[in-house]
C-alpha cells in the first residue's frame, strides 16, 4: 500500500543517479532442473533438402514478374478502395498503423477513426494467450523515481526507448507522482499537485491523455487501479480505494467509467490489509493480494466484492508474508512464492476456475540455486536471520506465451537484470544496470523495481 508521497531533495553534488539500464541480449545455456539429455549449444547450418521437389526450386529459383503491370493495378485497386483498404489495416499492429498514418489523407483518415481503433482494439486483444509484450516499464523503488524500461527482444529496445522517453516528458514537471498502474496498454497515473491528487489516463502508444475529475469524498488517497478488456468493452473503468474519514475510518471503493464519465461510489468496504496499489486484472475482475497472502476479488462489472474462496493458506506460508510476485499473462494469473522462507525454491500457483469457485492450484517448483554460481550476488554475504532474508534478487515479471509453449521468469538482480525459460532450460543476459550507490540507501534498494508492468501496444482510444 503506497502512503501519502513524501519527496526527498539532493544538493547538486549529492543527487542520486537513477539506475543506467544498457540491453546485451546474452543468451547463457543453464539447467533449472535435471534433464535427460544435456542441450546442445552447436549452432547447426540447415542441410540442403533432398526432396526432389525442394532441389528442383533450388536449381530454378523462382523469378521475377516479368511485367509490373498487374502488381501496379492491384496497388492502386486496394489505396483507393476504403473498404478493403480498412480490412488490411486492421490486420497490422498499432506500432505500424501510426507510421501509416503518413502514407495518404485516405490511411490517415482511416487510422486515426476512432471506431477503425475501438475495432482494431477488438479485433487484435492484448490478453490472448498468444500474445508476447515487446518489453516492460520499471518504476524504481527509490527516488529519482524517472520511469525506464527493459525490452525482451533487440528490435523493440528503440522503440521502447522511444515510448519511454515521450512518457517521461509527460510526468515530470510541476508535479509529483504519487502512483502508476497499467494495464493492457493504458497507464493510470496519479500526480501530486500542490498537496492534491490528479488522475490522468495516459495511452503509451498513441501519446494520448485525458485528465479525469476527482471524485469528491471525505477521504485519504489510497489507490487507483485501471481496468480494461478490450476483448469486453471499448471503455475502460478506474477503481479508487480511500480511507474514509468522515466517522469510523474504514476503505471504501469507488468505480469510474470512461463510457458515461461519472464516479460511482459503491457499498463495498474493504479490509486494510492488501496491496490495493497492486491490482492486477484478470477475467474482467481486479485481484488484490497482501501480507500473509490475503486476497481479494473485485467484481468491476457489478461494481462488488466478491466472497474469498481462495485465500492461501498454508503452514509454510504462516512464517512470513510477503509475496514475491502477483500478475497475469497470456491470460493466466500467477502468484509466486518461496517454498521455504527467503529460499530459492519458488512455487508457482496459477489461479483457476472451477463451478464458479476460484482455487490456487500449484503449476511449477522452481529451484534457482543453479543461478546462484552464475550469480553469487543472488545471496547476501551478511545478513541478520532475525530482520533480514539471504536473497537479494527480485522477480519482475513471469511471461506465458501458450502458442509458442514458452514459461519465461524475469529476474532483477544487482548489476544485471535475467530471463529463464523453463521450457528450453537457457538463460538470456537482457541487461547490464549501472547505478551510483554511494548516496545511503541499501545497495539491494537501488536495483529494486516498485512497480513492473507490461508493456502492449494498443490504439484504444480515451
């Protein structure tokens, strides 16, 4: 749960440096488990074929079109018809539609409709199964708290680079950050202005913002949450939970749509005892975890709490309470926790429903001492068993891509910030990080990320 901000200033000569994040891509091979058969690292060169069929086509390549008469009449058939010229777009991603835009008046139009973008929201989802995020943005733990990013493929890093940066320019200014939330490609981000909150919906990949009315309430800020599902609606809803003050102070929940621009106060009220900053989506609902693995489910549609059926609770979990990870991806909610307290054997429980009853059901063990000789930094050389744990790397992100059967866990850890595919058991270096530590916080601190979130393209509009 995020207190109300307080900023802290530096002397010119004293002023901290954010962490340098530069992307290496460095694949590593490592066994998380015992396999069979240990996996090759020869590259191999593709052999030629012997079908006869295959030699035939390498003997006689195929040749040019002799007349571009034909290629000519087809591309001017499909610019100057509308209709089928929508249908083409619509198949490519946003990131291609924008630079389109510059292509004709006709493109331009057609891009920037905004029911072309609702229908192209709809028709290309972010939360499928098969859908592989070009990277995540990182809100550092400790101040300068200046938003960066880690893309998981080399041709995205400029483009994340590029959204990054724009998306910087727009918080900074006259105004504090208080919070950040993401999800499906829209950001909800709270501004501390002169001692007062201020919602803004941001759109990474449009650069759009819409300013959203503050609710008018007796009450403490709290937490704001975006929920969108462009696979259900075209509109997005924001839930804000405050700690109302104006007799016994207990949270209460309130919902706003971006359909009919109003705050609906609901009659839900909520336990202080989760990560209300920490929503996460999911099946159209917002799940809310805490200390000691308490959990909730906010039903957004009926604007209501919904019973706690699936709360862990387990003997190993008593001894300590802090979960190490909550998210979705590739349609699936995971929470991952360690095994034993402050271990390196991690399990991975993926959330399922069953009769309309949702239950925690363990999907993965996971040992990460083999990192550990690659990555001595992992563990703390001295530590206080009594107030402190032995573990000093961070999990920031767990992918699941169902089409290409690929489990992949993003870990930050000091200098360096690691992928691991369980699936082909490798390793990939994505970065090295860089930071002054000299200025008094924990070095662990300095390379810990307060919020990770997936970063998807998406034209919704606001």
């Amino acid at each position: 749960m995020l207190p109300r901000a307080t900023f802290q200033t530096f002397s010119a000569a004293a002023k901290p440096k954010r962490p340098i994040i530069k992307h290496s891509f460095k694949p590593i091979e490592i066994f998380l488990s015992s396999p069979s058969s240990p996996i090759s690292s020869t590259t191999h060169t593709p052999s030629k074929s012997n079908h006869p069929r295959q030699q035939e086509e390498d003997q006689n390549p195929k040749r040019p079109c002799q007349s571009s008469s034909s290629s000519s009449l087809a591309a001017f058939v499909i610019a100057h018809n509308e209709h089928l010229a929508t249908h083409i777009l619509l198949r490519l991603p946003p990131k291609s539609l924008l630079r389109f835009q510059s292509v004709s008046k006709q493109w331009q139009s057609i891009i920037s409709n905004p029911t072309f973008r609702r229908l192209h929201s709809r028709r290309r989802p972010t939360t499928t199964a098969s859908c592989s995020p070009p990277g995540m943005l990182l809100f550092p733990f400790r101040f300068p708290r200046v938003l960066d990013f880690i893309a998981f493929r080399q041709e995205e890093v400029n483009s994340m680079a590029n959204i990054v940066s724009h998306l910087n320019t727009f918080l900074y200014g006259p105004r504090n950050i208080l919070a950040l939330h993401s999800c499906n490609g829209l950001l909800a981000i709270v501004f501390d202005v002169d001692n007062r909150e201020e919602f803004v919906v941001y759109n990474p990949t449009t650069r759009e913002s819409k300013l959203v009315p503050i609710i008018e309430t007796e009450r403490s800020y709290r937490a704001l949450n975006i929920v969108f599902d462009p696979e259900k609606s075209d509109h997005y809803k924001l839930v804000y939970t405050w700690l109302d003050t104006s007799g016994i102070y207990v949270h209460r929940i309130s919902v706003y749509s971006s359909e009919n621009g109003v705050w609906r106060n609901t009659e839900e009220t909520a336990t202080d005892d989760l990560c209300y900053d920490r929503g996460v989506s999911w099946n159209g609902d917002l799940h809310w975890i805490g200390p000691w693995n308490y959990s909730a489910c906010f039903d957004v549609s009926n604007e209501r709490l919904r019973p706690l059926r699936y709360t862990i609770r387990t003997p190993e979990f008593e001894e300590h309470g802090d979960d190490w990870y909550f998210g979705e991806s590739g349609g699936h909610l995971f929470y991952i926790h360690p095994n034993e307290p402050y271990g390196t054997l991690l399990d991975f429980f993926e959330l399922e429903s069953e009769r309309d009853c949702l239950r925690w059901n363990v999907k993965y063990h996971v040992d990460l001492t083999p990192l550990t000789t690659l990555y001595p930094q992992m563990i703390k050389e001295e530590y206080d068993p009594t107030f402190d744990e032995p573990c000093a790397f961070y999990i920031i992100g767990f992918l699941v891509d169902d089409k290409e059967k690929k489990a992949t866990l993003v870990i930050s850890l000091a200098d360096k910030i690691i992928s691991c595919d369980f699936n082909n058991l490798t390793l990939m270096e994505l970065a090295d990080v860089e930071v002054d530590t000299n200025y008094g916080f924990p070095d662990n601190d300095v390379y810990r990320w307060d919020f990770a979130f997936q970063h998807v393209e998406t034209l919704a509009c606001l």
